[in-house]
C-alpha cells in the first residue's frame, strides 16, 4: 500500500519562512532598541530565576535534577552543577517562572524570556566552541520575537483556547533560538521547528487548580527545544507544515483563529520582541492593574481598608476567567500557585499592606493572615462589557469599586506599572534585582556585578564562561 500526504499548503509554511530567517539572523542587523529590548529580558529573566531558586517546586527540580546527574554539558544556575544541556534549560526555566515575576507581552500575553532565555544559555554552553555574545544575541531575538509573534497574531483568547501561550508559543521561539546560537543551516532549522511540534503542550488547567506545574511549564518548553535541535543536528527529519499544515498548530491548537498578516508582516522589521512590558508584582499579570487601582484607592483621604464591606473588580472575560474563577477558590486560596491567580488575594494584599511583593507569595503562611483573608473574601471578580469590547485580547484594565459604610470609592487603571506606558525607571529595576537577590538567598549587595556582567555580555568572547561567572559571583563560590 502506498500513502499519500495530505497535499501542501498553497504558500510556504510559516515554519519554512521562519527557519529561512531565524538561520540567517545576524546581530549587525539588529536595531539598537532591539537590542536594548533584549538586553533587558536577560537582566529581568536571570534575576527572577534567582528569586525562584528557594521556590515551592523549583527546588524539589533541582534535586531530582541532581539526582540524575549525566553528562556535563550546561550549567544549573546559581550552583556549580553541570548536567545535560535539555536539563538544565528545564531547571533554569522553572526557576525563571516559578515567581510569576516575569516579563509579558500586554497583547500576546506571553511571556517570552522564561523559555528562550534558558534555552539559550544552554545551548551556548553545551556549543563546541564558544559563543559570541553577538551571535547569542541573535539567537535570542530570533527566538523571542517567534515567541512574540505568534501570540500577537493568535486571535482566540488565552482561556478560550485552553493553552497557556507562553509554553505553547515557547516550545517554538526557545528551538529557533537555540538553532540559531548552535549554527543550524536553514533545513535543520526547519527540522528541529518539526520536532519540537510533536512535543509541543500547556493548557490551563494548572492554573485552575493552583498546580506547581504552572512554574514548570515554560521549563518543558526549553528542555524540549534543546532536544529538538539536537535531534536536528543528528540528521532526524520532523514534519514540515508544522503551522499551516492540514494538522498544523494553527487549526489543531488554535482554532484557526490567527491573524496571518500580523505573522508574516515587517519580519525582520518589525520586533514584536521589544513591546515586552514587565513586573513590579510576582503574579500573574490580569492581577496587575487591580492592584495598581487598590494602591490608589488606599492612597486616598478618608480610606481604611478596616471600613470595607464589598470590593468589586470589573475586567474582561478572559481576566475573570484567569484570576476570578472559580470565586471560592480565589477568594480562599489555599497554595502559592492559587494566590499568584487570585485577584481577590492581590487586591487585599495591596489594601492592608500598602504594597505587595514576593514576600506575599514565598511562603503559604502569608496566606494565613486573617486580615488578608477576611478582605479578600470581600472581592468579588466580574465583567465590564465595554472594558470586554475594548481590550478583550490584551491584558485587562480594572474597574475597582470598594465600599465602605460611608462611600464607595472608585479607580480605574489601564495599564499596569511596568508596561510600556508606565515603564520602569533605572531605580525600579535595581529594587526588583535586590528583591529576587533577597527572596533568592542571595545578597542584595551582588546586584552591581550582576549588572556589570550582564551590560557586558554583547562584546563578549565566549559568553558561557560569562554565565559562569555570574553564577559563581551570585552564589559567592
């Protein structure tokens, strides 16, 4: 008997077109904002892998990681642990998540670096020879703008589709980077795209049930990718119309729902990779701009949250559904992974204490505090129908009502601290540094190496031994 593949796609797929691109980038062609863009991802990633060192699940990893043990090719961050180079993007991936602290894409809602990061400084150390920081620069690029790009062109909502984009869309930018970093021609490329698609995963359960493996995730994605290239490079062949295909990712995963002139559009102009926003707070990102209208309202003459009888938190659809349902589990949440999706817990967090930061979510004692508790019982997550129309897509604006018996005080906030409207300044980025040092185990006062050593990652030689070096700066080895 003979078989026959379903007949190719019209126009090249996707896969084609990208694996074209991500072989051929070179860092001289890069944008300076590009580049500034990426730069800022490494410095934000690696250190909030540092704050995940000590977390719930990230630990209980790197022992079994240990455990293991096997070949020597790549680093375990922040230790002196060396294991194959999959596993350490797995390990390093799931500290880089495990706080939530992480970057996000405000449209895409993705968060690129926890997956290309990691894969990338696996694959420069575990390369035969060493890795410019140029050419790792390139890699990465390439690797988080696929990331970027496929969830600004994906249509169908992140809780409708039943995927949590930032492993899914992942699995592939963190394999095109790491092509790209080992120096696989453009068939290899492709072929390690293909790979990775039989591998590729994440839905959205973990988050409904407050599961640890919602930190681990976008560690799949990079252990995954370092896999798939090395499988490339060993010659094994993967299916070629992995995105547009009959069976592609586009109508398997995505319903078709994808806008493809977003896709294809100023590749290699446009960098949807430099729109990141990032986090002020360590929880999911929908939390964010509640938290910034409680912060106002708390500020305001005449407001104690001791007085409050109802809170009302009006979003999208896909906010509520993220961070509001089901309403008993997030007004009670029970584990870490619950409080970092309760809005009710964030917005009570910011009410009491005046701020909230990783201290309210490194230890499930905080969520004991029965002045917490009793506010965030309080809250009550629902949907704005023209906030919905406008921004249902994108990360959600907040509309908070909190009563009191005397008034009901009011804010409405659009867009959270850290995004690209309200960016961060120079100072705000040594906090967060200081603070995952902190959570991390670390001293804080390393935060200037640090920095020295990430600004000079570019004109590096072999930027390896640079993360080596960090790792053995941060540890104090």
């Amino acid at each position: 008997m003979t078989l026959h593949a379903d007949a190719p796609p019209a126009t090249e797929d996707f896969a084609q077109t990208y694996a074209g691109f991500a072989s051929s980038l070179e860092f001289g062609g890069l944008p300076e904002s590009v580049v500034a863009a990426a730069t800022a991802n490494i410095r934000d990633t690696l250190a909030c892998s540092i704050a995940g060192f000590t977390a719930e699940g990230a630990v209980e990893v790197r022992e079994l990681v240990a455990d293991w043990g096997g070949k020597p090719e790549a680093q375990v961050l922040w230790t002196g642990l060396r294991v194959p180079a999959p596993t350490a993007a797995w390990i390093n991936g799931v500290m880089a998540h495990a706080r939530d602290y992480d970057d996000v894409h405000e449209k895409a809602i993705v968060h690129a670096g926890v997956s290309n990061v990691p894969a990338a400084i696996a694959a420069a150390d575990a390369a035969a020879r060493p890795v410019t920081g140029r050419d790792f620069y390139a890699g990465l690029v390439a690797g988080m703008e696929l990331t970027t790009r496929m969830g600004a062109a994906t249509t169908v909502g992140v809780v409708e589709s039943g995927f949590i984009y930032t492993s899914l869309f992942g699995y592939f930018g963190a394999t095109a980077g790491a092509s790209r970093i080992l120096g696989l021609p453009e068939e290899e490329t492709r072929n390690a795209l293909g790979i990775v698609y039989s591998q590729a995963a994440g839905g959205h359960q973990v988050t409904r049930d407050g599961a640890w493996t919602k930190r681990m995730q976008p560690g799949f994605a990079a252990r995954a990718a370092l896999t798939s290239v090395a499988m490339a490079r060993r010659g094994v062949y993967g299916p070629r119309h992995i995105f547009e295909g009959p069976d592609g990712l586009w109508r398997i995963y995505l319903r078709d729902e994808l806008d493809a002139d977003v896709l294809r559009t100023d590749l290699g102009t446009r960098f949807h990779m430099a729109d990141l926003s990032y986090k002020p707070y360590p929880s999911c990102r929908f939390n964010h701009t509640a938290i910034d209208a409680a912060l106002e309202i708390r500020g305001e003459p005449g407001f104690d949250w001791r007085d409050v009888t109802a809170i009302r938190a009006y979003q999208t659809v896909a906010g509520r559904e993220a961070c509001g349902t089901p309403v008993e589990m997030r007004q009670n949440p029970r584990t870490l992974p619950q409080a970092q999706f309760s809005i009710c817990y964030n917005i009570a967090c910011a009410l009491v204490n005046g701020e909230v930061g990783v201290a309210d979510f490194a230890d499930p004692a905080a969520l004991s505090r029965p002045d917490i508790a009793a506010v965030a019982r309080l809250v009550l997550p629902l949907v704005d129908d023209g906030i919905e129309r406008e921004w249902g897509r994108s990360v959600s604006p907040t509309r908070l009502e909190v009563e009191t018996p005397e008034k009901v005080f009011t804010a409405r906030v659009d867009f959270a601290k850290g995004s690209l409207v309200r960016p961060f300044t120079p100072r705000d980025v040594r906090r967060k540094l200081e603070d995952c040092l902190s959570f991390g185990g670390f001293d804080r006062s390393r935060a200037g190496v640090f920095d020295e050593i990430v600004e000079g990652l570019i004109d590096s030689a072999d930027v390896a031994a640079e993360f080596r070096r960090l790792s053995a700066e941060i540890a104090g080895r």
